[in-house]
C-alpha cells in the first residue's frame, strides 16, 4: 500500500482549490471545536484535507517549508480561528436551543468522512478491522461514559492541559476537544474567554489592551497546551500512518463510527432538579435561575415522526455538504 501521506508530500503547485478546500476545512473545525461531541479533526477529514494537514505540520515542525505546507497550514488555521472568534456564542446557542437539529446535521457530516479514510484503507484487512474494532469501543465509553466534572479554579496548569486537549481534538478525528474539556471542567471558562477576546478586539475604540491582558491567564498557557499538542501529536500520527498505515487508518475509521454514536440527536437540555450539584454548586429553588442553560443536564427524549423525518433529512443534508466538499478539488494520485 502507498503511504497515505504521500501524496500531500509531493512537491506540487498551489492550486486555488485546495486553499478552497482548506479553509472549509478550517472553518467546519473551528466550529466543530466550539460544541461537545463534535471532533475538529473530523471536518478536516471530511473537506478532504486531512492528510495534507498533518503532513504539513510535521514538514514545518522539522523545519522543512514548503510553500504547498504553508499555505495549507495558514488557511486552515485563519479560517478556524475566524470561525471560533465570530461564532462562538451563535454556536453555543444553536446547540443548546436546537440540539437534536444542530447534531443531525453534525452526523452527517461526520458519516462524510468515512468514505475518504476509506479510499485510503482499502482494501480491509486484520490489523485495519483491529484498530477500528479499539477506537470504536473507545469512543463508546467515552460516549456512555457520564458527565464530567464541572467548574473548579482555572489554573495555569489546568489551561496548558485544557491546550492540549483541544490540539488533540483538531488532530484526532472522532475525539471532541469540547467535550474534553467538559471532562477537564473548562468548557464554560474557555469559550467565555474566547467571547471576552472578540469584545476586547472589536471594542469601538479600537483594542481595548485592558480587557485582553485580562484573558492573558487563560490565553496564554491555552495556546502553549495547543502548539505542543499538535506539534506533537500530528508527528506521532505521520510515524504511525508511516508504519502501521492499515492499523493506523482503520483506528481513524472506528474513531468516525463512534463518534456518531456520542451524537444521537433526540437530547435536549432540561433545568436541574433541586439538590443536584452542577459547577460544584448544589441547586436548590432559589438559586436555579442562576445557572446558565448551557450547564443544565442533557437527557435523550422521544421524539415525534415529524422530528425522525426532519432529522433524517438533515443527516442527508449534512452527509451530501461534506461529500461534495470532499470531490472539491480531489487530487489524482
């Protein structure tokens, strides 16, 4: 089998549609890491530029800099930055007011990954239905694994690791940097910060240096986590694509499947019951108005035929975008 990553180490000319293709790419991840359950690297896979994104970051990591590298790199980078500045309250209010709509769509676009790793795959064989056989499960109990814990002080060391698990999930497909961050208690703290940046950064006035300095406790050691996790993970993944390409990929399959798993749409938010203990905080009937819609619990409900319908067809909606962004500018081999 030829190395999956070969092809995005060719040299070659930039053409206008793999930086097309990048930025879609770029842009679905940036949003994909603003919700729990969705992974970043996902998207990636699906827009059809997994593997070149993950070979550029180990060429420039080396120190090798190709311009193919670098503009790949760039706009996948400024499209999902743009995308977690600008959106991150609408994606966050979507999500929690139209869940089983919002995560419809999110598995139709994560089942249009599957048949990109897929080409790369094939034909299957023990050590590729092995390692999906690993990951699938993995994602299951991460899936059925329970709530984690919320709240708590944000410190320094606590951010670098928040950092590192959301570089993980740009890299890993299927692992859900929001989600993790749940588990770290730091989803709250993070996107409230991302929001106070984008204030800081578009006051009228021009920068206010003020409200940005005041995020720099939680910017700083975030960003530090997330260059050493994807400098670090994205080479692990090339030498292991390298040798053990069939275990490898099937491992990035079995990362897919379960990730819809975590994603079953029919679930919706519902307001704590007294005596629970959300944030730390234990609710009682005074203080439930005080906790933010986004924290309440998330529990699975019956939904009507006309949802199933709907929902079916979002799935399709979903499924048919990142199929017809993967043809977007395929490369021949």
């Amino acid at each position: 089998m030829s190395d999956p990553t070969h092809s995005a180490a060719r040299p070659e000319r930039v053409s206008t549609l793999l930086v097309v293709r990048s930025a879609i790419g770029g842009a679905l991840m940036g949003l994909a890491n603003l919700v729990p359950g969705i992974s970043g690297g996902t998207m990636l896979l699906a827009s059809g530029v997994y593997p070149a994104f993950i070979a550029a970051i180990a060429e420039v990591t080396t120190l090798r800099f190709r311009l193919r590298s670098l503009v790949t790199l760039g706009a996948v980078a400024i499209s999902a930055g743009l995308a977690i500045l600008l959106l991150a309250g609408t994606i966050k209010t979507l999500v929690i007011e139209n869940r089983w709509v919002m995560y419809s769509l999110f598995i139709g676009l994560t089942l249009g990954g599957i048949p990109l790793v897929w080409r790369m795959a094939r034909p299957a064989s023990a050590s590729l239905v092995a390692g999906g056989a690993v990951t699938f499960v993995l994602m299951v109990v991460m899936a059925f694994g329970g709530d984690g814990a919320r709240g708590g002080e944000a410190s320094l060391f606590l951010m670098f690791l928040a950092g590192l698990a959301a570089s993980s999930a740009m890299i890993l497909p299927g692992v859900s940097g929001g989600y993790l961050l749940l588990l770290l208690g730091q989803y709250e703290a993070i996107l409230g910060t991302v929001d106070q940046v984008k204030l800081g950064l578009l006051s009228s006035g021009g920068p206010d240096l003020g409200v940005l300095l005041g995020t720099a406790n939680v910017v700083i050691p975030l960003g530090l986590g997330i260059v050493v996790g994807v400098v670090g993970v994205s080479n692990l993944l090339q030498w292991l694509l390298r040798r053990y390409p069939k275990a490898t990929l099937g491992a990035l399959l079995g990362l897919l499947f379960g990730a819809v798993v975590g994603l079953w749409p029919f679930q919706q938010s519902h307001p704590p019951e007294p005596g629970s203990v959300i944030e730390g905080r234990r609710v009682t009937e005074t203080n439930l108005s005080e906790f933010d819609p986004e924290v309440w619990p998330v529990a699975r409900f019956q939904p009507s035929s006309g949802q199933v319908v709907t929902s079916i067809a979002l799935v399709g909606v979903g499924l048919g975008a990142t199929t017809l962004i993967g043809r977007l500018g395929r490369e021949t081999s």
